[in-house]
C-alpha cells in the first residue's frame, strides 16, 4: 500500500510539474502610453520573469507590487530577474493605473489588460496572482494571493532557475 501511494504522489508531482511549464497565451496588451503590446513579444533575453496580476482597488495586489518593489534593486543584481506588472483595471478603473505607478515608483513594465483577454487566457481567477518564467518564457510557478513575506518564495523559484539554468 505505500509503494502504491509513494507511487501515485510520484506521478502526481511529474505530472504537476510537466503541466507547469506553460508557454504564455499570444494577447494584446496595453502600455501605459497606449501602445499595443503583444505577451509573446514579453522577454527578458533569456533571463526568469516575474508576472504579477494586479489591479490598483486590490490592497493585496498593492502590497505585494511594493514588497517587489523594495527588493527589486537586489534581486535584479542578483539574478537579473525583470519584473511585469499587468493591470486588470476596467475602463472605470484603469485611469488611475498610471498614477498609481507613478506616485510608488515602481522600476517595472506596467501594463494595461482591461478587457482580462490574458488574465482569461491564463486560467487566472483571483488577484494578485504571481508566475515566474523561465529563460524560455515558460511558466515554471504560480501563486495566487499575498501575504507579508510571501515575496521570498517568489524570489527562491527565481535563485532556482538560475542556480540551475
């Protein structure tokens, strides 16, 4: 009966991990200042990415993009990562994503996806929700929610990559 078990977690795990590895959906976005933007033409020249779905009424969202934002410095010396911010914001709402981005000075690429075309076509349901890429552009992790200190586990699947690319 454990040799069963150990087996199908086994299975489980290879299976997870496989299913993980994702390739971004081709979508349109926004820029900030209004460009068109495709997501297979998001890359970092071989490098991890971070993904972060946010929206500026979401104070999760809003913790997390800053818990980023005091670490950014560090981890892009330390592993070179580049960070995206996608905005869910509506067209009532997405006024004041600029702003907002602004005002905390975040170092990011910020987008706009108002319409959730790839919020939608990542099977994303709740903000904030966070992937780390790989050199490929591959989803290797994904979380949903945030808590305090919840940004050391995104930067030890980025070391991860890294340490293993």
């Amino acid at each position: 009966m454990k040799e069963k078990l150990i087996t199908l977690l086994l299975a489980l795990t290879v299976s997870l991990g496989v299913q993980s590895q994702k390739k971004l959906p081709n979508v349109t976005l926004k820029s900030l200042h209004g460009k068109e933007v495709l997501t297979s033409d998001l890359s970092n020249d071989g490098k991890p990415m971070i993904i972060s779905f946010w929206a500026t009424w979401c104070k999760p969202c809003l913790s997390e993009l800053s818990a980023f934002n005091d670490e950014y410095e560090d981890w892009v010396e330390e592993t070179e990562v580049k960070i995206i911010a996608i905005s869910i914001d509506d067209a009532r709402t997405n006024a004041r994503v600029k702003s907002m981005v602004l005002g905390n000075d975040w170092p990011f690429e910020v987008y706009l996806d108002p319409n959730q075309d790839f919020k939608r076509a990542l099977n994303i349901v709740n903000v904030p929700h966070t992937l780390v890429l790989n050199g490929k552009g591959e989803v290797v992790w994904e979380h949903s929610t945030y808590n305090p200190g919840s940004e050391e586990e995104v930067i030890t699947q980025v070391r991860h990559l890294v340490n293993n690319h």
